[in-house]
C-alpha cells in the first residue's frame, strides 16, 4: 500500500506557474480522474508527482517521505507514470517494448528473471495485446500502441499509476477495457491518477474527480458533486446535458457557454 | 522457462529469439574477425611470413619475424581498436540521440583530437619525438571535453550538446586550415594533410599502449549507459519514471565518447562514417534494442576496420590508399541512401 500527500505543491515552467497551490491525496484503492481543459496544468502537475518537473514550491510525500528523498530506483518501483502520446524511438517488437517496465526491478547483466516475464505477460493480457507480442511496435495503430504503452506501465508493477490520457485514441471497446482494468487495479489495493477528456468515462469510472484550471484544482471530490453545470460552465466554459441512466451519471457537452 | 500462456505460445519463443539473434551475431563476427586478424598477420607483402607458424622458425627468419610482431600485429590491434571504438561510441551516440544518422564526431572531439595532432606537426614536434604526435591528440580530445562542459555543463540538453559539438568543430577545422595556410614548407602542409586523411601505416605498439587505457576507460564507460540507453527508447520522461538517470546517461555516453574516440583519433587520424554505418547495419541484429547494439557495434566495428585495412594494404599499388579516405568514399554514399530511406519512413 503506498499513497501520495500532495500539499501547496507549485511548478513553475520559465517564469510561468503552471501548477499552483494543488493539495490532495491519492490513497490506496482510488481512482482519482484528472480533468481540465487544455494548458491546466494536468500533464505538469503528474510530471512533478514523479520528479521529472522540478517543484518550486510546496510538497510530495510518498508514504510521508518526501519525493526527492526516494531513491530514484525505489520510486521507479512504486510509481509508474504514463506520458501523453508516448513515442517509441526504435521498433523494438511488443513484447520487448513492454519489457522495458521491468527496468526498475533489473539488475545489471541480468536478463529477463521468471518473474519479469510472468509479470510482462499478465500486462500484455489485461490490456489485449498478448496477440501483438511479435509486432514492430511503430507498425501499430495509435490505439495499439497506446495500450502496449500502458502495459509497459503496468509492467512494472506499480503501486501507484499516474496515466496521462491513456484512452486517448482508444476505440468504444478499449476506452473501456482500460477503465475496467484501472478499476481492477485500485481494488487490488493501488492507486491510480488518470487525465481524463471524456467527462461520462470520469463520472462512471473514477472514485473522485480532480477538476483543474490555471493550475489550481478548481473542485475535488466524488463524480456526481464535482462535476456539475457550474464547475463545467467556469473550467471548460461549456453547457452539458446531465442525466442519470441506472444509478450512473451521463455528461454531453452541448454548447460553449456564451460568457467565454 | 515454463511460461506458458493458454492459446499464446508465442511469447516463449519472443523471449529467446532476440538473445540467441543477438549471440548469433556475435559470435559470427568474432569468427569473422579472427580469421581477418589473422590475414592481416599473413597475408600481402613481399615477403612470406605464414612459415613462421612453426614453432621456433622465428629463429630462422628474423627479418620476418619483426615484420611480424612489430609492424602487422600492431597494425592489427590498432585496427581492432580503433574499429571496436568507433562502433560502440557510435551506437551509444545514436542510442542517446535517438536518431540512426547520429555518428561519435558530432560532439566535436574528433576534430579537436586532429588538431592536437596537426598542432604538434605544424611545430614540426613530431620529429623530436614520435609519441608527441598522439599525445598532441590526446591533449585536443581533452581540450574538447572542457570546452564541451564549459559550454554545455552539467545539466545539458541534448540540442545544446549537439550545437556546442557544431561550434567546437567548426572552430577546429578553422585552425585546422589555418594551421595549413601557414605551413612553414609544402611538404609540412602535405604531411599535415596526409594524417588527416587517417591510417594505419607504421603504427607500432607505442601507438597501442598509448591510445589502449583512454580507449577502455572510454569503453567502460559507454557499457555503463547501457540500462539508460534503453529506456530513452521510450523517451526521456518515460525514461526519467523508469528510475533512469539521464544527466548519468548523456555524461557516459559523451565522456566514453570523447574519450575512446578522442585516442582513436590521436593515432590513427580521421576515420569517418565507421561509427555512422556499423550501428545501423546491425541494429535489427540487435532486435533495436540499443543495450545490445552496443557489444556487437563494437565487434563489427572492429571486423570492417580489419578488413578495410587488409584491402587498403592489400589492395592498392605504389601508392597506398588512406584508410580514412575508403571508410569516407563507402560511408558517404551510405549516408546519402540512410538518409533518404529515412525520410521515407518519416513521412
């Protein structure tokens, strides 16, 4: 079980603050969706939850140890983070791309132990692309790829996962596999961070909603009281049709509202 | 291995096939290898030197026996070396750039290495002692490291890098040229333009000793960007999760690199393209993934250099042709056809 304790966390990128005064926990078992329009702050603030974004001010503790004092290698093991619209610079075959999670828990001059291969295999299965193992990773479909990207996270094994748009591109199908298998996880006791676009995915999928905007978090708890005609109209400056079907929330945006 | 996965045994056969493509390959390099040392040994010039196999006929040909062990077998492990050097530098430079058209003179020191070396003729140093002209080398790759770290630092990205390497370059093939303006005599001018073009010829076991410590130092270095080199497949900031050190990896990878090529440079002059061609032609040997591109560049480095050598010596008449001047008239039109399948594959 590990969580993350974010407190008055600020970055700034030039001179520009681009995340401000964000404070919240990402417990054990939670699925936490990040939403916000474009140039929020989302992508900086998951940056900074793992040290690539330098902090200008505030706090990130995992399990109370401030970040920058987690071995590198140690943190590697425990959070995995999902950059947006990952690029993969050699056409490595699948399977070896996802391999690539297992790096935290390598030794040098070692190859793949037993372990790391039952674990590259279960994240191939829970995102459908057993079947891909063999490809040329650049000859697959961007929604393809975005699954063996998250199988590469999820390869490792993380305790926390922090996934910048991992549906994005995904068929109806995937879009929800992935959900599926993100709820799976936090029910295993993990914890997961996920920028979301798509506000009725947020709603069905997500524990709790972080809502940001010019870098603050604009509104923070359970779907159905987050996301409401008011927070939408001031952070994405649109209307939605919301209705209810079957206990669940369902959320179309339907215009830009006029004050934008 | 007892993975087995209903329905997908496919895996299990994913996990092997890289390794042993990999083993494979290697092994028939070396193989290669051996046999191309041992025809640098024996084989051409005018005196037969294969009877010497026999065990004591050193005692009946010394002549040979010298030729032998003085002249052929340093030229051979220079050739080795220098060869090794120029592929693992160069697949570590293309592992780190991301980029197959990536090759270990980007960062500048082979050129500043030229220049030592062309300092130490131009002051006509060379004829009071043959070892000064290598060190004057050595002293320009140095020189390199400390303007490159002067003006990229510590925590450089790798665009700076590259354009500091343009700038330390440009700034030595300047002084380079103007070193030959001002050639005290043709003939200066004319050696200084000689060893530019790099060879082999006439090295000797000082060459070897010399260069041997910067170019394992360098090598060891290099190994050790391996882990990072193959998570920047992924990106730096996939790379950076993955526990990678990146500002580790680049300093490896740039001071191996100046280093190893630095001293190949100080003894043997430019040998260009050697570090561009060899990673590319074996990358799918290596399955792409960069950790193991680096051992087999090495080895492929150092059999195209053997037998680049052995033909050039071989092969070419009264005049010798320049090792240098072959590797470029191969690598040249190389380039040119990498570059348009690359753009093919771009679009």
């Amino acid at each position: 079980m590990t969580s993350l304790t974010v407190r008055d966390l600020a970055i700034d990128l030039g001179r520009r603050r681009v995340v401000d005064s964000v404070s919240f926990d990402l417990e054990p078992g939670s699925l936490v969706g990040l939403l916000g329009p474009n140039g929020a702050g989302k992508t900086t603030l998951l940056r900074g939850l793992v040290g690539i974004a330098d902090t200008t001010g505030g706090n990130v503790l995992v399990d109370g140890v401030a970040l920058a004092a987690v071995p590198a290698a140690v943190r590697a093991r425990q959070i995995a983070y999902l950059p947006q619209g990952g690029q993969v610079h050699w056409p490595l075959d699948v399977f070896h791309t996802v391999a690539l999670g297992r790096l935290p828990h390598q030794t040098p001059f070692e190859g793949l132990s037993e372990e790391d291969i039952e674990a590259i295999l279960r994240a191939l299965e829970y995102t459908d692309t057993l079947g891909l193992a063999g490809r040329p990773v650049t000859e697959l479909s961007g929604g393809e790829r975005a699954r063996v990207l998250l199988a590469r996270a999820l390869a490792s094994e993380p305790r926390i996962l922090l996934a910048d748009e991992p549906v994005a591109g995904l068929d109806p199908a995937h879009q929800i596999d992935v959900m599926h298998l993100l709820r799976t996880l936090v029910q295993r006791g993990n914890a997961a961070m996920v920028v979301l676009h798509d506000l009725t995915l947020a709603a069905r999928y997500c524990d709790r909603v972080l809502v940001m905007n010019e870098g603050r978090i604009a509104a923070d708890g359970p779907p159905d009281k987050v996301l409401t005609q008011q927070v939408l109209e001031d952070c994405f400056g649109i209307k939605v049709y919301l209705s209810r079907a079957g206990g669940e929330l369902f959320l179309v945006p339907t215009a830009r509202s006029e004050a934008v | 291995m007892t993975v087995l996965v209903s329905g997908h045994p496919l895996p299990v056969e994913l996990v092997r096939a890289p390794r042993r493509r990999a083993v494979r390959a290697g092994l028939a390099l070396a193989a290669v290898g051996i046999a191309l040392f041992i025809a640098a040994l024996f084989a051409g010039g005018e005196r037969a030197l294969w009877p010497l196999v026999v065990p004591g006929a050193a005692a009946n040909d010394p002549v040979g026996w010298l030729i032998l062990t003085e002249i052929r077998l340093p030229r051979a492990l220079l050739a080795v070396l220098v060869g090794a050097t120029l592929g693992l530098s160069g697949a570590a430079m293309q592992g780190l750039l991301r980029n197959p058209l990536a090759d270990p003179g980007l960062i500048g020191v082979s050129s500043m290495a030229a220049l030592g070396a062309v300092l130490v003729l131009y002051f006509g140093l060379a004829g009071v002692a043959i070892w000064l002209l290598p060190l004057g080398g050595l002293g320009g790759a140095l020189v390199a490291i400390l303007i490159l770290y002067a003006l990229a630092g510590r925590d450089a990205s790798v665009l700076t890098l590259i354009l500091a390497g343009l700038a330390l370059g440009t700034l030595a093939s300047a002084l380079t040229s103007l070193a030959l303006n001002f050639a005290p005599s043709p003939y200066a001018a004319l050696e200084i333009v000689f060893w530019i073009l790099g060879s082999l010829a006439d090295r000797s076991f000082m060459h070897v000793w010399l260069a041997l410590p910067f170019m394992a130092a360098g090598a060891t270095l290099l190994m050790g960007s391996r882990k990072g080199l193959d998570a920047l497949t992924l990106g730096e900031d996939a790379a950076h999760s993955l526990g990678v050190n990146l500002n580790r990896t680049r300093l490896l990878v740039i001071l191996g690199t100046a280093l190893s090529v630095g001293a190949a440079v100080s003894v043997t002059g430019v040998i260009g393209f050697v570090g561009l061609m060899v990673p590319h032609l074996l990358r799918p040997w290596a399955s792409f993934r960069p950790s193991a591109l680096l051992p087999l560049s090495a080895l492929g480095g150092a059999v195209l250099m053997l037998g680049a050598d052995l033909a050039v010596r071989t092969l070419s008449g009264g005049q010798e042709l320049k090792l240098g001047v072959v590797t470029a008239l191969i690598g040249g039109p190389f380039f040119v056809l990498l570059l348009l399948k690359t753009r093919r594959a771009m679009r």
